[in-house]
C-alpha cells in the first residue's frame, strides 16, 4: 500500500462558522503553515515518489491563495496535480481569481466545494456558481458536498438552489458526521444508515482504493483524510521530526491499521461483543466506529493487556 493522494491541511482557519465542522473546538481559526513549514513538507512529498496528486484543504485555503499558488509552482521533478477544498466564498470577487483559475486550470484537476444548510449561512450559492461558470471554461473539473440532518435541509434543496448549475458539477451527500462540533447541536437529529451488527464496516480508503494521507496545519501526519481522524489518537508522526517515507512504513507495519484496512472494523467488533464491551450500533458513517474506538487510548490499551494479535505491530 502507498499513498497516492497527499492532503495538505494549508491553515486551521476559516471564514465560516458551520455549526458541524469536524474541528471539534468549535473556533476553525488557529496556525496557517508557514512558507518555511511548507518547503520542509513539500520537499518531503518529492522525496515519496509514490505522490501523484496534493489536495489543499483547510480550514478555508483559498484565504492564502499565494500559499496555494507556492505549492502548486513547487518543483516535484515530476508532474503533480492538485485539488481545492474550498466553500467557494472567493467567487464574489470573480475576476480577482479569473488569471489564478486559467494560469492553473492544467494542474487543478478538481476544486471540491462544500455547501449545505451550514454553509449557507455564510456562503452566498452565486459565488460557488461564478466559478463554476470558470471552471466549465477552463476544463477543470468541480463538485458539490453537502452534509445532511434528518430534521433539515435536504439534498434535493441543494440541488434546486443550484438549478442549472446541477448539471455542470458533480453532486454528493452524505449524513453529518457525529464528530467535532456537530456533537455539541443540541436536537439534532443524526441520520445513521449503517447498521455495526449487520453492516460490514470497511475503513473507506481502502475500500475506494483511494490511500489518502493528511499533513495537517501543525505539520503531524494522519494515516487519512476522515473527518474524524483529526479527533482520534492516531497521529502517526510529524514532518519536524521524521521523514514521510519513514512514516508511511510504519503505518504499513502497524498491525492495528492493517487490520483495518484488510479486515476492516470486524475484527474488532467481534472482540467486543464477546467480552460485553458497548459499542455503537448505529452510524453516520464508517470513520465514526474509527473515532469511537481511537478517540482516546482505552481500546489500545485493551488490546494491548489481552494481547489481541499478540503484538500491535506485524
């Protein structure tokens, strides 16, 4: 297994305040990575060759569109291609960014925009449409994700609001996560359609075939991209003190994520009910189970003292 798809988390702030953001402070303001930050990263991901694409998130990254632009300008020694995670904002100042989209429209392969309910409240949908109308000029390929309550805005509301704009952007929905800030929402209603007895639950990088590795704003490295991974323990190391290659190997060696990425979350299910220990038996999604069993050290610990696997690490 080697990662293909290296994140880059540019900064922890955001200009909106969504109600459900995964940063589980509940600020989304904090460190942006420094020119200096950035060259020991990027030269990192020259180094692991196995890099194919970097995507910019946040936080909001299109605050620093120099620092976006120093990434992409970076000498890889081979071709990169880049994503945008952005809720769009920048499009009310169209023309500000029309030279940023064509001068990259052959590295960006997809800008991912983020809009629901949450963003709504911060995001006018004619700024996402304006660069939708750029990108559609300049061939650069877009979508449109929206997380979803129960009791609220629907993904056919979204749909509607975009109009015609539906038909030129990639659309997906998916459930809030039960992470973050989004556990601090008193009444909402959660919509959970996995089933921990029933379902088999697969950790979502393997199952896409997607390896995807998250450098976040303090230079640590996660071994994904989950909204959740952010509130576990399962910080695999940090670019200040370690090389990324060193790192992946690790994470290649560590019998926990090699559990879940072959066995997915079965294995440890099955523990579980066997020794009574509770556990939630309806999701949102996958990464929850990882949040729930990874979110502090007292599942480590318990495989540890009964010797699940007689070592954490094959």
């Amino acid at each position: 297994m080697e990662y293909n798809h290296i994140a880059i988390l540019l900064t922890e702030n955001c200009n909106a305040r969504c109600k459900m953001c995964c940063d589980s402070r509940g600020e989304v303001c904090g460190h942006t990575l420094t020119i200096e930050e950035l060259d020991v990263i990027l030269k990192q991901i020259k180094e692991y060759s196995f890099a194919e694409t970097v995507g910019l998130t946040g936080g909001e990254p299109m605050l620093y569109p120099a620092l976006c632009e120093y990434i992409m300008n970076y000498d890889y020694g081979r071709e990169m291609k880049f994503t945008i995670k952005t809720n769009g904002f920048w499009g009310n100042n169209i023309e500000k960014f029309r030279d940023f989209l064509q001068k990259y429209s052959q590295k960006i392969s997809k800008i991912s925009f983020s809009y629901d309910e949450f963003h709504k409240e911060f995001i006018n949908i004619n700024s996402i449409k304006n660069i939708i109308d750029l990108c559609v000029q300049y061939k650069i390929k877009t979508d449109v994700v929206g997380c979803f309550f129960m009791n609220g805005m629907q993904p056919g509301d979204v749909l509607n609001e975009f109009g015609i704009y539906a038909y030129l952007t990639d659309f997906f929905y998916q459930p809030v996560i039960e992470t973050g800030s989004a556990k601090k929402i008193e009444g909402a209603e959660f919509v959970k359609v996995f089933d921990s007895q029933k379902d088999e639950l697969r950790c979502l990088v393997t199952a896409r075939q997607e390896y995807s590795l998250l450098i976040n704003a303090h230079m640590d490295v996660y071994p994904c991209c989950s909204q959740c991974i952010e509130n576990t323990i399962l910080k695999v190391g940090n670019l200040r003190e370690e090389e990324l290659k060193d790192i992946v190997e690790d994470i290649k060696c560590n019998k926990i994520f090699y559990t879940i990425f072959t066995q997915g979350f079965t294995p440890f299910i099955k523990y579980m009910n066997e020794n009574d220990i509770p556990y939630p038996k309806s999701l949102a999604s996958h990464c929850e189970m990882c949040e729930y069993l990874f979110s502090t050290e007292w599942f480590l610990d318990i495989l540890e003292k009964e010797n699940f696997g007689d070592s954490l690490y094959i």
